[in-house]
C-alpha cells in the first residue's frame, strides 16, 4: 500500500492507499485499464498479487484512477469497491458483495432514470437469496424442503423430520416455519413462480445481465485486502465473484497474495492437490498480475518522496519533484538514477533539513531493499520511518541530544538484525565508561580491512556486515543516549542500577563532592565496599574524569585515587587511564598527587617517554623519584 502522503501532529505517515503515484506504478495500472478497456463489454477478470504491504491497495486506486480518466463523461464504467476484510464476522461476504452490487446498479440506474425496474428486479432477487440463503442451504432445498436455517423455530424440527425422529409437535413446527418462508418470499416475488437452486441463480444472472444492458455500462468490481480474511471468508467472496464471472460488462480486479489464496482454497477443499488449486486459481482468475518489487532505485526514490512530499517545500515545487522522480524511474532500465544528485539538479532551493534526510535515503536505501526484514516493501519502509520519528520526539521530550543518523542506523540494527547483535551492543555500551561499544571498533576495523569473514558470530552475517559499513561509524561514538530513546527494546540499565544501597550512597557523595574522598570519615566506608561496587564506583568516576582538560590536580583525581587506594584491581585502570591523559593536558602539579603507590614508577615512565611532555612535567618527575 503506497502512502497517502499525509502526516498527523507528531509528523507520522498514516497508512492510508493512494491514487498518486509515488511507486512507478502507474505504468502497470495504465496495462490493467488497457486490458479492461479492450475487452469492449466482454467480461475479464484480473488479479494484483503481491505480498502484504507491496502497494496492491493503491495499485486498484490508480487503476481506478486511470479508467475514470478514460470516461470523461462517466457513462461507461460503474465502479464498485468491495472490501471482504469490514464483513469477516460480522456478514456473509458472498451475501454483502451481491448486496453492495445491487445497490450501485439501482443508485446508477436512478441517477441516470433508465434501467430503474431492471435494476429493481436484480436487486429484490439478491435480497431474497439474501432471506433465504440459498446457497448456504443447498442441501435442505434440495431434498424439497424449504430453506429453513433462517427459521429458529424450525431447525430443530427439520433436523428431526431429515433424521427420522420427528415428533407430531415438531411436525407443527416445521409447518409453521415453511410458511413463515412461504411469506417472506411472496413479499420479494410473484408467488406464481417456482423455485430452485438452479433456477434461482440463473434469474439472478439474467437479471444482472438485463439491468447492465439497459444501463449500458460495464461494471467494474475492485475487491480489495482478500488474502487478510480468514479462508470461510475469502471462499464466501470467490464464490460470489463465480457467479457473476463470465457475464457480459463486467470486469473483476482482484488485489490479494495469491499464496494467501490458494492456501485459503486447499484449506476449504480440504487438502486437494496443488494442481488442483491452481486449477479453480485459474478459472476465477484470466489475468494475473504480480505488483512489481522495488529495487533499489525505487526504494531510494520512495523514501525522498516520503521526505519531500511533508517538507517545507510549496506543493507544485513537491508535485514537479515527483513527477521528474517517476519519469526517471521509468528510464532506469536505461540506467537513470533516482539519487541525491538528480532530486538537487533539479534546480529547486531545497532546506537544510530536507538535504539531510535526502542524503540519508541516499545511504540507507541499498540496505534498505536488501535487508531480509525489510526487502523494500513500501509499508514496513514507512513503518521504519514512523519509527525514526517518534525515537527524534522522544529525544526532544527527554532533551536527550542524538543524532539523526545514528538513531537511524541504531534502528536499523534494532529491526533488521538477529536480537542478539543488538542485546549485545547494548550491554557493551551500559558496560563502557564512556558509552562506546568497545566491540563495534574490533568489526567496524575488520570491515575496513576486508577480513570480515573473520568475525565472530551473528556479526559474520552479510546483513551486519553492510550495516557495519554504513555510514556513520559508531565505534567513537557515546551511544546511551540512543539506547535510552530505545528503551522499549534495550531496558536501560546502568551499572549504577545494579550498586548495593552503601555503594551508591558513596558514589552520590563523590559525585557531589569529589574532594570529600580522602576525609577519615569516607575512606573507611569505602574500604568496606565489595570489590564489584568498587568497580562501578570506579568507572562513573573516570567517565567523569574524561571530561578534564587540565590535569594538575583536579577534585576528580582524589576521588579516583581514593578508590584505587582501596582495591588494587582499580588502581590497575586508574593507572591505565592517566597513561593515556594527551601530554598537552598534563601539569606538573600531578606528580606529586600521584606519588607513593606501586604503579606511580609505571606512570611517570610513560609520561616522560610520551611525545610532548613539558619540560616543568618532566623535571616535576625527576625532583619526585630523587625525593622516593
């Protein structure tokens, strides 16, 4: 179903059909009304497949579109639109299609003031089938008796008489209910006919065939979402369709999942044979069509419209875009391109934030019709981007600053991908001091490298492999504010969640406060921390402590200092990180914070061998070790 480009208060795409063409389709619907037109009043019946969310919907709609724009006047097609789906358990769809028939013809026919008793006797004859259900009741007319499965009073006693238990008060019963019917059919038809079955469909279709003669016009019946019904509902509706097929003016366009259909056929004849299904597939369909599937040119030029039809830009401007955009998809057999470059030389002032999305389309549409969840079906593309929306509008609610393209590319992961790959991002970034997924450098660099069949599994998958080589990379990135607006998939849970109630009152006191750490009073309740609380208390204070420019002797460095006095283990990555420290940013006024502890010597190695170490850092060093 292509998108009615229409978006609501919080700029999503509804998903309503369209007639416009925003999926070079038009060509096709253009051979459909061809083939109708020609069949000059001969009866045809045609079916759109395709699978669920391919654009069957709007297909019927621009096909509808083009033969009205065939019949200027509107004297030669009636259009009927039938969905099934809006009957399925609440009416019987075989009964609502011929209802819904009816009463186009009689409503044209009064339009038009012709036809008026034709269309009157077609109409009173499907209401009487409708009354009586002929068709579902075959079995009890044909053995001579009325159709009494509309006459609550009488089943149980037909079921008695044809069984041969009756007693002589269901014998009034069913006396009673026989004339009841008897009634309600001299209220439809002349009581002077005789009925049956046979008889009955035959009136039916000549006069159906009478009323369409006396209107001339070809009725042209568009049935729509079939393969959403469950299979006694998309029987019921074929049924219908048989009973009409084959009469003169009258042209069937189905749009369903033919897989759908025949799986609904075998299911009701019970487990008959392929060729078989395929059989009655044929007899109800002439002329089968199969929705075209988006490449990835037309998946590229579907998103650009989708951005450029609810941009800023004025509606002939957006209007000139589309057309230009449809006319070179239908020369990409040529190798036209729809891409960024073509849509900017087309010579119109394109806003900033427009260009932005543009360019990710651009990026995002290879994958994006290759991707196993997604193939290009237009629905789940729009759905994608419903979802990109609300992630931004969560964001700005939060005020939580992301970047479109990554949450872009995270949603991508997040749809598209085994759910492991993306649990196991998300524990790497809950895990980092920084919120960077460690991981993501190792595979990112081996994408780079072309040893992309060393990774490790599911990351070896070629989906994740082309969402590694997508742009942007994110191994430098801090990516927990994109897990957080992605909360109803990666539950966000900080290390500092999981502190015993001590340990994170002592980190809320560090953080307030880091120079408080080398007090008498905190140094013991630290000392009485386990070693995992210590951990965590460890890593938010380096996350802290990357925030520091100059490093002499900064409050973050005593709490940190604090910690690592108290478990070797974070001593260990306290001097690993003011190893790292750029030596521009180093003072001299840090050495001497830093004396006296086991791995002090390993530091101010580092640092005097260190590329751009000052030399007041380095004799600070010197005058310390001679002191030691």
């Amino acid at each position: 179903m292509q998108q009615q480009f229409t978006r609501n208060k919080n700029g999503m795409w509804t998903d309503n059909e369209t007639d416009v063409d925003y999926l070079n389709f038009s060509g096709v619907a253009e051979t459909v009304a061809e083939l109708v037109e020609q069949a000059n009043a001969r009866p045809i019946s045609i079916g759109i497949s395709g699978a669920w969310g391919v654009g069957k919907s709007s297909m019927i709609r621009l096909v509808q579109r083009e033969l009205e724009g065939r019949d200027p006047q509107r004297k030669k097609f009636l259009f009927v639109t039938f969905n099934a789906w809006l009957y399925q358990g609440y009416d019987d769809a075989r009964a609502a299609l011929m209802d819904v028939i009816g009463g186009a013809l009689q409503r044209e026919a009064e339009d038009r003031k012709t036809g008026i008793d034709k269309t009157k006797e077609f109409l009173k004859r499907v209401r009487w089938s409708r009354v009586v259900k002929f068709t579902a009741a075959v079995g009890a007319v044909a053995a001579g008796l009325p159709p009494l499965t509309l006459v609550d009073a009488g089943l149980d006693a037909a079921k008695k008489l044809l069984a041969g238990t009756s007693a002589s008060s269901d014998v009034n019963k069913l006396e009673g209910a026989a004339r009841d019917v008897d009634g309600v059919s001299r209220a439809f038809l002349s009581p002077k006919e005789e009925y049956s079955p046979p008889q009955e469909i035959n009136a039916l279709r000549e006069s159906f065939e009478a009323a369409l003669k006396e209107l001339q016009v070809t009725l042209i019946v568009l049935i729509d979402d079939l393969d959403r019904c469950l299979p006694e509902t998309t029987i019921s509706t074929l049924e219908a369709i048989r009973l009409f097929l084959f009469l003169p003016r009258t042209a069937f366009v189905l749009a369903a999942d033919d897989q759908m259909i025949r799986h609904a056929v075998k299911r009701h004849f019970n487990g008959i044979d392929d060729e078989l299904v395929t059989n009655y597939f044929d007899k109800l369909i002439q002329i089968a069509i199969r929705v075209p599937p988006l490449g990835t040119t037309e998946v590229r030029a579907y998103m650009m419209l989708l951005y450029v039809e609810t941009s800023s830009l004025d509606v002939p401007v957006r209007e000139k875009i589309r057309q230009a955009t449809i006319s070179q998809l239908r020369q990409s057999w040529q190798g036209k391109r729809v891409n960024l470059a073509f849509v900017q030389g087309l010579g119109e002032s394109l806003p900033p934030e427009l260009l932005t999305r543009l360019e990710s389309a651009d990026r995002l549409a290879t994958i994006m019709a290759g991707a196993s969840r997604i193939q290009g079906n237009p629905r789940l593309i729009k759905r994608f981007l419903n979802m990109l929306a609300i992630r931004m509008a969560i964001a700005r609610a939060h005020g939580v600053t992301v970047d479109e393209s990554i949450v872009t590319k995270l949603l991508l992961l997040e749809r598209c991908a085994p759910p492991k790959a993306f649990s196991d991002l998300a524990s790497d970034v809950m895990k980092s001091v920084d919120g960077r997924a460690d991981s993501l450098q190792t595979y990112e660099e081996a994408i780079r490298s072309d040893k992309a069949a060393e990774l490790p599994a599911p990351w070896n998958e070629s989906f994740l492999q082309e969402w590694l080589a997508l742009s942007p990379q994110l191994a430098t990135e801090d990516l927990r504010g994109v897990l957080y607006i992605s909360r109803e998939h990666a539950p966000l849970i900080t290390p500092e969640d999981r502190l015993s109630p001590a340990a994170a009152a002592v980190l809320e006191g560090l953080q307030d406060n880091p120079a408080m750490a080398g007090t008498a009073t905190m140094k013991p309740r630290i000392a009485d921390l386990a070693p995992p609380d210590r951990a965590t208390i460890m890593q938010s204070l380096l996350l802290r402590a990357r925030q520091e420019r100059a490093w002499g002797a900064p409050d973050i460095l005593t709490a940190c200092l604090a910690i690592a006095d108290a478990d070797a283990a974070q001593a260990e990555r306290l001097a690993a990180f003011l190893i790292q420290i750029p030596a521009a940013q180093l003072q001299p006024s840090i050495v001497p914070k830093v004396s006296g502890r086991l791995w002090t010597e390993r530091v101010y190695s580092a640092w005097k061998n260190a590329d751009g170490v000052s030399k007041p850092m380095k004799a600070a060093i010197k005058q310390t070790e001679s002191q030691e």
